[in-house]
C-alpha cells in the first residue's frame, strides 16, 4: 500500500481520550480540532514548568538526494520503538508548508507504518497555523503601505523596505512585484516581492517565543526597513501593527497533538525550513515534551550542516535546551547517489559508489560529534533493494569511525522493526549527562561565524561577498553583533552548487544577502542563489493529487 492508504486504513483513537490516558492533561485543557488533533493551552503547560525535563534527542540526516533519507519516519519509528519498551516518549514534529506537499517534496507525516496521522490533515492546513502566520506577516505588510499612503509620518524609506509579503505555496512569479500601480489612489507605486510563510520571520519568532508576551516584544522588534536618512531602522511597534499580529497568532502559539500509527502521541508545531530558515518545531513544544515524557525525539531540517547546526546554533542557544544523542539518518541508495550513480540505477547493488558517497556520510558524522560534541548513531533506514553485501560495507566503515551503526525496518514493520536503534541510542542518553558544543563563540564577529559555519561544517575554504554586502554586515556588527547566523543554503550540497554530491572540500561560499530577523534574534546569510520562494518542478506533485466523490483523497505521499 502507499503511504496515504497505510495512513486512511489507521486505527485511531480520540485524541482527547489518548492525551488524558498517556500524559493525563485534562480534557479541560485541549481544544480539539474535530476528534484527532487537537491545541494543548498554554495555562496548562504553564504548570509543568517545575517538572523535571526528561532526555533530548535529535535526528537529522545526511544530504538529502532525491533517493530519500527518511528521517521524518525514522523520528516517528524510533518514538514507537521506544515506546515498545517502555519508555514514556514522545517525538516533536514540524508542521509540513503547502508549498512542497503540491511541488516536489511531498508530505512530512513520515512514511510506510511509521507515519503521524491523520496525514491528509497535517499535511493539508492541518490546524491553521501557517494561515495565521501568513495573515499576520501579510498584515503587517499592508500596514507599512498603509502609513506611507496616508502621509508616512515614520519618514519611511520606500526604497528600504525590507519586509516583504507571503503565501505557503511555491510560487516563483511572486519574487519580484511592483505594488501600488494604478495611480495616487492604490498606493506608492514601489518594488516588493513574496517569500514562502516557512521563510516568514514570524514563523522564526513563533518557533523561538517562549509566551504571549513574549511573541508579542518579539513581533514589536521586527524591522520592516529605514527612515531616508537610511540608517534609522523603522520597528513594526512603531507601526502599532504586532498587538493586531499577536492576537491573530492566538490559537497558533500553542502547541498541536496528534498521534503515530501506533497511538503515541506526537507534537507537531511550527514549520521553519532548514535551507532557508531555523528548521525546527518551536521552542514550546520541544519544552513541554521534555516536561511531559522521560524521553523526547525531536527533529531538524535537511542535513546535519544546516537543521541541526541551527538546532544547536540558535534553538539551543536561544532556549537552553541541552540534547543527548543523535541520530544520523542514511539509506544505501541516497550514499550511491552521493557516489555519482543516476537514480535509475540505485536498486543495483554498486559497493564503489557507496564507497565513494560515504564521505558524505563521514563529513556528516565528524561534525555531530567533533564540531557539535555530541555522541551519534547512524541509522540505516532500510530498503529492500539493499544488499547484504552493501550493509556489510556500511557497517564496517562506520565502525572503522568508531560509530554505533544500526539497519532500522521502521518503514515496513513500524516501532518493531526500530527496537535495535531505539536500544543504541538508550545505551547513550541513559548514561551521559546532557551536553554538546557550539560551532562558534557568540561574541566572534559575524563575518567569523558566517566563516566558522562554511569552513568547518562545509568543508569551505574561505566565504566571500561583494563590497556591497560586506559593507551590510559591518554595519549590522555593531548593533547585532551577538545575534547567531542563520544560513540559507541549498540543501543538497555541503557547497552552494547543488549538483556537488558527496563532500566537497576547499570550495568558496559567496554570502549574496543578508537580512535582519531582529523579531527572531538572528541573522539570516545568503549563500550563493538560494531562493527564498521556491519553484514548482516540471511535474508538480500537485498533478497527482486528487479526491473522489466520497471525499477520500489520493496522491499524496
């Protein structure tokens, strides 16, 4: 069966029944959403804050390839596996954006029987919350238009705006727009553009805020551009646009609650990406896992270079949550594919191009455990292609590292299947204190961690940028100096060229733009020609998407 109808055929219970029995929050305290999801309140997590925090754990991934890593399902087996053995967990989840679902990525609720349900909800809307932050973002930038229409007593820069508008759809028409055409009565006629709502700085500042009020300062904080004299930063409380924007943001502060094929409950809020943005879920669901369960197994975006060096760089840093273990997700076909073999071939058993895509794999684990300090197990998410003669020779290269190496079936026999992994990564986090490393001290320059990040996570041997953008960042040094650095790069290389598989060494990263996230608390560097609003492919997913006259939908993987 496809995923999808692995997911329709699932045995669910009432979410509210579930939430009550496994982590005893009161009905009281859950506003459902039909009879599967449902919104934890925040009053109630407010009354676990004196709890003792159980076990991080974080998954992440090598490079992703179009051969697929699975480390969405592997999150999900993993919870289920531990749950198997008896151990109270629970895993954290971004919600998926629109945008892929109908391009070229696809879902994220897992996959085979180690899925998130109901999947055709948190795949499509699911609970609003990526509606409300487009509304908010986007009212903000009507706003800014507004003030400038009636008079713009700011003395706002039109040509130093900086705050553009969103939609949660990959829409690559929208990133450049001419707004205000039709004459005096539609407004001042300027530039504008569109990102996609996972690059919103608000989604940034749902994910990191701690409360209400403090989404509320966070909001007040953006910088949406300049005044004339084009130092003079104009904030969105000048504005008095971020108590309209929080109180949209109401319902979407708290957390979501739904459950695995299994009936274990999972968190899935907030939806950052990785290549673009932070990549992970927000700050509170992590933290009321961590309060609720002895074990939490949450995820970050994409590779190890980019989700998990923000989970370490930014969410933790920004949070003070303080991880276990990892665990480092690879199959067999994506590592072929990393060894130069084309996607036709990779059910073909070819022990040279694993060889050769195992330095992707390598550089991965070198920084989870030299540069982030933290111990790691990989994990082989298993296909049925894969030969014995090709997990041989992963597993012994591993161990040549001095790496755990465990083959994982979560994908055909759910938390069963994931009982070895779930049993490495135990043996760890059962016996170490919680602890890892930053890539760089917050008080280098931002220049030396933008340098720090490409060179030793990329395998970069210097970053470069225009005058232009160079004079950007020595002018942002001197008031946001401690702020981390939030890399948008593409995902499917450690360089900015993403046909380079493998490890690329000694290659120059060229930062070609850098934004202020003040809202979020970092700033965001452009790598190369990363896009902020992605494209749809040649054949979108969309064009296989359907539903039919008993509303049962198809396609959608």
């Amino acid at each position: 069966m496809s995923d999808i109808e692995i997911a329709q055929q699932a045995e669910m219970q009432p979410v509210i029944n579930l939430a009550a029995e496994k982590l005893g929050i009161p009905a009281e305290h859950l506003d459902p959403y039909g009879h599967y999801k449902a919104k934890v309140s925040l009053d109630y997590l407010d009354t676990l804050k004196d709890q003792e925090d159980g076990k991080l754990i974080l998954v992440t991934a090598i490079s992703p390839t179009p051969a697929g890593e699975g480390k969405t399902t592997t999150t999900v087996g993993l919870g289920d596996a531990m749950n198997r053995l008896g151990k109270n967990t629970i895993i954290c989840l971004r919600e998926p954006s629109l945008g892929p679902c109908f391009g070229m990525k696809g879902g994220a609720a897992g996959g085979g029987y180690s899925q998130v349900v109901p999947m055709e909800d948190i795949n499509l809307h699911f609970t609003g919350d990526f509606h409300a932050i487009g509304v908010a973002h986007n009212l903000l930038s009507a706003m800014i238009d507004n003030h400038i229409n009636h008079g713009n007593e700011l003395g706002i820069d039109p040509r130093r705006i900086t705050w553009k508008r969103v939609v949660d759809m990959n829409d690559r028409a929208l990133r450049k727009i001419t707004v205000g055409q039709g004459g005096p009565a539609n407004g001042y006629l300027r530039e504008d553009g569109y990102d996609i709502v996972v690059a919103s700085e608000i989604m940034a500042i749902l994910c990191l805020a701690t409360s209400l009020s403090d989404l509320k300062e966070r909001l007040g904080r953006i910088v949406i551009g300049y005044k004339t004299d084009r130092v003079t930063p104009i904030y969105a409380r000048e504005l008095n646009a971020h108590g309209a924007m929080a109180a949209l943001l109401k319902e979407a502060i708290k957390p979501n609650l739904v459950q695995t094929l299994e009936n274990n409950i999972a968190f899935i809020h907030g939806g950052p990406f990785a290549n673009i943005a932070h990549g992970c879920n927000t700050v509170t669901a992590t933290q009321s896992a961590l309060k609720l369960s002895d074990y939490t197994i949450t995820e970050a975006g994409f590779g190890a270079d980019l989700g998990a060096e923000k989970f370490i760089d930014i969410k933790c840093r920004m949070s003070g949550l303080k991880p276990s273990a990892v665990v480092l997700v690879a199959t067999v076909r994506a590592l072929k594919f990393h060894g130069g073999i084309g996607k036709d071939e990779l059910n073909q058993e070819n022990l040279a191009a694993l060889e050769k895509g195992f330095a992707n794999l390598q550089r991965h684990l070198h920084n989870i455990t030299e540069n982030y300090g933290l111990p790691c197990v990989v994990c082989i998410n298993h296909f049925t292609f894969d030969s014995d003669a090709e997990i041989s020779l992963l597993k012994e290269k591993c161990e040549a590292l001095g790496a755990k190496c465990v083959v994982s079936k979560h994908w055909a026999q759910g938390g069963e299947g994931a009982e070895a992994l779930a049993e490495e990564i135990l043996n760890i986090v059962d016996n170490r204190e919680p602890g890892f490393s930053y890539v760089y001290d917050e008080n280098l320059p931002l220049w030396d961690k933008i340098e720090a990040i490409a060179t030793k996570l990329y395998g970069a041997s210097e970053i470069t940028a225009s005058a232009k953008i160079r004079a950007e960042i020595a002018a942002l040094q001197e008031k946001y100096g401690h702020f981390p650095i939030c890399m948008a790069k593409t995902q499917m290389s450690f360089s900015t060229d993403p046909s380079l598989k493998g490890a690329p060494s000694g290659h120059s990263v060229e930062i070609s733009e850098v934004r202020l996230a003040n809202g979020a608390g970092f700033i965001v560097a452009i790598a190369g020609n990363m896009m902020t609003m992605p494209g749809l492919p040649k054949k979108p997913a969309a064009e296989r998407i359907d539903i039919n006259d008993d509303g049962v939908i198809t396609g959608l993987f």
